[in-house]
C-alpha cells in the first residue's frame, strides 16, 4: 500500500470512476493506463489498499500523481504497455483514453496480456445528443463527455457502444461485466445490445476478460 495518498471522495470523481472503483477487488494489483492526474488511482489506494502502479503520458500528470504518493511513470498507451509482463496485474484500467490511442485493437489486446481482467470507460459517439447536434447544428459534437472543440481534441478514433461490442467479439474478449451511464450520470439498465443502449447511452464501463 502507498502511504500519504490524499483520499478522494466518491463525490469528488468522475462517475465512471466511481464504477470503475466498484468492479476493483479489495488488494489487488492494478496498472491505470492514462492515469492523468491520478484520481482513479488515489481513490483505490485510499479505500481499496490496491497495489496501484500507473502510466501517464503527460509529464505534468505524472509530476502530479508523484506528489500525491503514487507510483507513476511517464509512458505511452499505444507503446509502452508491451514492456510489462504477462498477467502482472489483476485489473489493468484504461478510463476515457481508447478513443485517444492510435492503435485501439493493439491496446486492448495489450490491456488483457498485462491484466487478468481489463475495465474500460469510453464516451458513446452514439448518444442521442451526439447525433442531434451534428444534425441540426453541422458541427462536430461537444458534450459533457466530449468536451473539447474538433481542433484541440485529443480524441482521434471515436467509436460507439456498439462498435466496442462489435471489436470485443472480433478480438475474442468476454464482457464479464458491461454498464452504461446517461447523460444525467444515471446508470441505464436497457440491454447493453439493444438500440436504446446505444442511443441513450453517453458513456460506457465494460470489465472484460480473454
């Protein structure tokens, strides 16, 4: 366990943080890939006694997370992940970056080498705000979720609920445990296959296993 970690409250964290933290067994080892300024990592440390390592690809983040106590490294997704051995981790996490990386197939391949089991969160380029704003507006759409304008987005390859099923099931990759968030932070209990899933959904938690 790391000492001297700031606790953070439930409140104080994103909600698919907050889902990512309840999948997360009590003692376990995990690696936080595109851990930013450490939040995820902090919380588990605080209130699961996880044995957290990190990778952070932004310097500043990862000066941040060092401050806080946490074992942090400067790396990068698409790259660094195949340094790490075999089944090293019981969870590795990847929360809102698969549609920042350049190879999102290699990584969560990559994901499930390092990790006995992976939890993922993305925004869902589906949601029917999403759809809405670009049809009656022509823009690239911006939400709670998606937050940066089209020209200083580090998002490079949106995908949808069920184009993430659909890579899962091409990759041979179990979806042990899958959830949806509405916009209003809510979790949705509609089918994770169904359209509604897919409309209503503004983010996805998947916990996935090979």
């Amino acid at each position: 366990m790391i000492e001297n970690t700031t606790l953070t409250r439930p409140q104080d964290i994103r909600v698919d943080l907050q889902l990512i933290a309840e999948m997360v067994k009590p003692g376990s080892r995990v690696l936080d890939v595109g851990c930013a300024e450490g939040t995820l990592l902090s919380h588990l440390v605080a209130t699961k006694e996880v044995d957290g390592r990190g990778i952070e690809l932004s310097q500043a983040g990862v000066n941040t997370c060092v401050s806080k106590g946490l074992s942090v490294v400067q790396g990068d997704a698409d790259a660094d992940l195949t340094d790490y051995p075999d089944k090293g981790f019981d969870y590795a996490i990847l929360s809102q970056t698969l549609q920042a990386t350049h190879r999102p197939m290699l990584v969560m391949e990559q994901l499930l080498r390092v990790g006995k089991k992976a939890v993922v969160s993305f925004p869902n380029f589906a949601y029917w705000r999403c759809r809405s704003y670009l049809a009656f507006n022509g823009r690239m759409p911006m939400t709670s979720s998606l937050d940066y304008a089209w020209y200083e987005t580090p998002n490079i390859h949106f995908c949808t609920l069920r184009d993430f099923t659909v890579l899962c099931n091409d990759l041979g990759i179990r979806l042990e445990k899958s959830i949806i968030v509405g916009g209003d932070g809510k979790v949705l209990e509609y089918d994770i296959n169904s359209r509604r899933a897919n409309f209503f959904a503004a983010q996805c938690v998947f916990l996935l296993s090979d």
